[in-house]
C-alpha cells in the first residue's frame, strides 16, 4: 500500500474535528508532482538512464549545459521556498490544533487525577484512550511530513530533510512531555480503580491483583511522572510500551491476556534508519545512544565499511510514538559528519507476510518462491573487472538478488576472493546454473562455488584435498615417467587428454601401462622427491586442532597418497591401486579396484 493511501485510510479513524486538522499530505505530494517536474538539478537522475550530455546542443533550439542548469537552479530556487511555505502552514495547523487538544486532554486527565474524587472506571479509560489517540496523531502527521521531505529532496535534488526536520524539534507537538509524563500516572490510577472496584477481567483484561501489588505497580509508575514541558533538548526518562505493560499488569496479572487499551498502548512503529560517514564507531554509538533515549527495540542491523566511509542502518520498532527520536538523530548526523536517511514503514514489519505463517529472523526470511544460495568466487591473482562485471550481469539476467557481500581474503592487496548470499528463484534448474557458471569460471580463470545456504552448508567439518598441484607441488605420474626414463612417452598422452582426444580413464590406463616392469623402488624414489606446497603443514595442523576431519583423493597412485596422508596427519586417503606381480617386486602396467 502506498504511504498516501494508508495515511488518509488512517485518517478516517479519527473524530471529525481531527481529520481536518492533519498534514495535506495529497496537497504537498500533488504540488512536488506537478511543479517540480522540470525543477530537478540533479541531472544525473532527472533524465533518462539512456540520456546524453551533448558538449555542444545539437540545435539552435536546445539549451547548452548551462543554459539547462540556469533554468533549473532558478526554477528550484522558486519553487523550494514555496514547497517550504506551504509546509510551513500545514504545519502550524497540525500544531495549533495539537496545542488545543493537548490542553483539553491535560484538563481532562487532571480532572480524572484529583485525589479528592473517585472517579468512575470508563472516564479514567476513556481519558487514557483520547490521550493514546492524540499520540497517534502526532506520529502519523510527522511521518507525513517526513514523507513529503523526502519527495521533495528526491524530485528537487536539493537536501531539506534534516535542517527542517531540526526545525521542528521546538515545536510543541515534538517538546511537550508533559503527556508522556501524565500516561504513567493515568495508568497507576485506572490499575488502582481496577483493584477497587474488584472488577476482575474488566475492560483492560486485568486479574484482581493483591493489594500490595497495586501499591508497588502504582508507586512505580508515578515514580516515572517527572518533568516538565521544555522547548530544549532535555527529555524526560519515560517509560517503554514493554514496562507500562508489565505495571498495569502486576505480579498476578502477568499471564492474563491484555485487554484493548493494553494493546494500544503496546502498539509499535517500524522504522528503517541508515547513518553514513567518516567516523565508524562514533557514528554507530550515537545511533544506539538516540535508540536508548526512546525506548526503541532494535530488530535488526547491518554495517558496512569501505576503508574510513561507514553506513550503519538498523530496523527498529519505535514505541510511545515519540517522534523526537528523529531531531535526536538529525542531531548526531550533524554531529559527526553523517549523511542521515529514514523511513517510517506503514505497518509493523514481520518476515511472516513474506514466508507464510514461520517465522524468520529477517536475515533468513526466504521470501515467496525464493531460494538461498552461498557462492563463493575466488582468482589467486585477483578478482578482475571483467570478471565481477560478467558475474553480476549473469546474477541480473537470472533475476537472483545480492543480499549480502563479504571479503574474505582480507591480508591481500588485491581482492582475490569474495563471497555473495543469494536469493535465487526456484524455477531456476540448479544443473543449469552451475553449466553456465562453469563457462564463466573457464573464460576468466575463476573459480566459482555454488552451494545451497542451509544447515548442512554451516556446519561442514570434513575438509577433502586433491593432491597433485595443491597438497604437494608435483604430478605424481610425471615423476614417476622421470624416474623410469618415459617422460616422453607419457606427457603426449597427457596433451591428448588435455585437448580432449580422450577422456581421463583411458589416459589413465595408457600411461599406467608404460609402467609394466617398472621396480616398486620407483616410488620410493618418487617419494623423496616430493615437495609439499607451503603452508600445505601448517593449514592442515589449523584445521586439525578446530575439530575438522582431512582427506586426501588423487587420481594418482595409493602408495603415495598414503604417504602425503601421513607426512601431513590426515585421516584418509584414496587414490588408484597399481598392481603389482606375484613375487611384490614389479609393476604390472594395470591398477586394481575402481579408478
């Protein structure tokens, strides 16, 4: 649902009297629409993807390059301070109004408060729901001009939102807390008339607590009404949504099912924010230091950081709708040198209208008719351009979305290895995929590993070796030919094989076969020779110790295979078995078993 059709569906929930007095969020969005079309002085984005800056106009009738950015720079210095009147208006409007039912609410709840009446239950409710309704008001109306901002700086290419959303931050709806500092003690009474009037379940759901939990939870709630309406940036430590629930509801009360005005009260706002700029940890700090301030429930984050630029966006669930968490924010943009953007989400944002009715954390939500994948790319000389571009074209083609990027060769100076967490769609035939990847991977010398993203993928703990060219720096089979005298002989039918004249079993058994008579003392000798990669001991002692079991398979010769498994404390091996004679002394020129 579009932000304009939730807001004026909300709108109709609201008395007469109120709907006339909100934000002309149509008005505002109708203006930016039809007046700012031609006013956008970001070119970059203003025209067609496809679109050209010509050095020269290609006719006498074409504006040149600052002709075009005079018209617009004039026709965006009309119309912005315009924008911002009419802002202005609608703004003091909401906030006048504001004023007068926050008075006729205080009066109302001071009333309900005299400690020398007793008044009735459902005026004690009907005081606390007009006071939850005006918070309401509030929220979706800053919302609406938050949204308005945004419109304006996308399609004006100027940046409003913060300085006037700084602006507001001394406005009475954003500063007056003496409502947040009235709703503990509206609580702690209508929890105490509750009691009184033994009325059990009643219209809050509430058990009949003991008289000594009436007591705790009332004193405790009053003892959160300090402070004073103040146009500065003191704040009054109020309460969470969480905590009032926990007080109205009291130690005999806690697993009873909260009733309407509850549930109001523990209704919550999502809000996507993103901080980007040059001072990572201050930056991330101040963001949680705003979020503390308000109360708010972090439901999840994400950093990224690319030498000294950081971007730190977090999701959070805003309660009491206190919308002075923005200017905070505002605030500590400014202060470190940030680059703030938010948005206020029209509904309460759950992985379960994405997945059916299983719930996710968000990072695993799999989303309707989507899969997840790990690949993992990977070049020793570095992951090229040309690569990476052919690479994300063919993610683009395939509709397969990129939700998360992570370096994992981070003591190199070339980035030589990465790895991306896919949603891939299920229509796609994963034998097709790896096909295609595999001549990606063949034409620029990559390699590219696709796996499923599930638990079998987390919690592998066998790692596997070939051993020719990676566990030891030699092919055994070519020193073997050496030590025989049929170097030769032997790499031709290597070359055959590798041009594809024949396939690897039948250029196995033509080069075992050169081997018939050869003395089994060859491959001691081979042995000897064998020099292991570097750091092929030290990663395999690593990987021992965290737990993980190794095994090396070859399509060389068991003998030796059985030897790197020992040198190196591996726990298996499997390679070919060449046959030997009756008497042990000679080979055969075949291999036993399975190739």
């Amino acid at each position: 649902m579009k932000y304009g059709q939730y807001f004026n569906q909300q709108r109709t929930e609201f008395p007469a009297e109120w709907q006339m007095q909100f934000i002309s969020y149509d008005a505002l969005k109708t203006f930016l629409k039809t007046r700012m079309v031609d006013a956008n002085v970001r070119l970059a984005t203003a025209f067609p993807r496809a679109h050209v800056f010509p050095w020269t106009p290609a006719s006498a009738d074409e504006p040149g390059f600052d002709a075009l950015l005079e018209q617009r720079l004039a026709r965006v210095a009309k119309l912005t301070p315009e924008f911002v009147r009419m802002l202005d208006a609608e703004v003091e409007k909401f906030n006048a109004f504001f004023v007068t039912i926050k008075d006729k609410t205080k009066s109302r709840i001071a009333d309900v408060l005299d400690a020398s009446r007793r008044p009735e239950v459902a005026e004690c409710e009907a005081a606390l729901k007009e006071l939850l309704l005006l918070e309401r008001f509030v929220f979706l109306n800053f919302t609406a001009i938050a949204k308005a901002l945004k419109k304006h700086d996308k399609w004006s290419g100027l940046q409003i939102r913060e300085p006037y959303l700084m602006r507001t931050s001394h406005l009475s709806f954003v500063v007056s807390t003496s409502l947040l500092r009235l709703k503990p003690e509206l609580l702690a009474r209508l929890t105490a008339l509750h009691a009184e009037s033994n009325e059990g379940a009643g219209t809050l759901g509430l058990s009949v607590a003991k008289d000594d939990d009436v007591a705790s939870a009332t004193a405790a709630l009053k003892s959160m009404a300090v402070g004073s309406d103040s146009a500065g940036p003191t704040r009054v430590p109020t309460p969470s949504s969480e905590e009032l629930k926990q007080m109205v509801l009291g130690t005999h009360g806690a697993s009873q099912k909260l009733g309407p005005l509850v549930g109001l009260l523990h209704e919550t706002q999502t809000v996507m924010i993103s901080l980007r700029g040059p001072h990572g940890t201050d930056i991330i700090g101040g963001v949680f230091g705003c979020l503390a301030n308000h109360h708010c429930q972090v439901v999840d984050f994400s950093l990224s950081r690319l030498h000294h630029d950081v971007t730190f966006g977090v999701l959070v669930h805003l309660h009491n709708r206190d919308v002075d968490l923005f200017s905070d924010l505002a605030r500590t943009a400014q202060e470190w040198d940030g680059t703030l953007s938010f948005d206020v989400q029209d509904a309460k944002l759950k992985a379960s209208k994405l997945a059916g009715s299983t719930q996710y954390a968000l990072d695993e939500a799999p989303y309707a008719s989507r899969v997840k994948y790990m690949a993992t790319v990977l070049n020793e000389r570095g992951l090229s351009p040309e690569f990476l571009s052919e690479w994300l074209n063919w993610l683009l083609a395939k509709k397969i979305s990129v939700e998360q990027m992570k370096r994992l060769d981070s003591h190199h100076a070339s980035l030589m290895c990465v790895e991306f967490r896919l949603s891939v769609p299920d229509t796609l035939s994963p034998e097709e995929m790896k096909s295609e990847l595999i001549a990606i991977s063949t034409r620029h010398h990559t390699d590219v590993a696709l796996q499923l993203d599930n638990v079998f993928r987390r919690q592998k703990r066998l790692v596997v070796f070939d051993m020719d060219s990676t566990l030891i720096q030699q092919e055994v089979i070519d020193e073997i030919a050496r030590a025989t005298g049929i170097e030769e002989q032997v790499a031709a039918i290597t070359e055959s094989a590798m041009q594809g004249e024949i396939d690897f079993q039948e250029s196995l058994a033509r080069r075992v076969a050169l081997l018939e008579g050869t003395p089994v003392e060859a491959l001691e000798t081979v042995k000897r020779s064998l020099l292991f990669t570097d750091g092929a001991h030290y990663l395999c002692r690593a990987l021992k110790n965290a737990g993980f079991k190794l095994a090396v398979i070859s399509g060389g010769f068991l003998p030796l295979a059985r030897y790197v498994k020992a040198e190196l404390g591996l726990d298996y091996a499997f390679a070919n078995q060449l046959k030997v004679t009756a008497d042990g002394k000679r080979l055969t020129g075949e291999t036993v078993g399975p190739v």
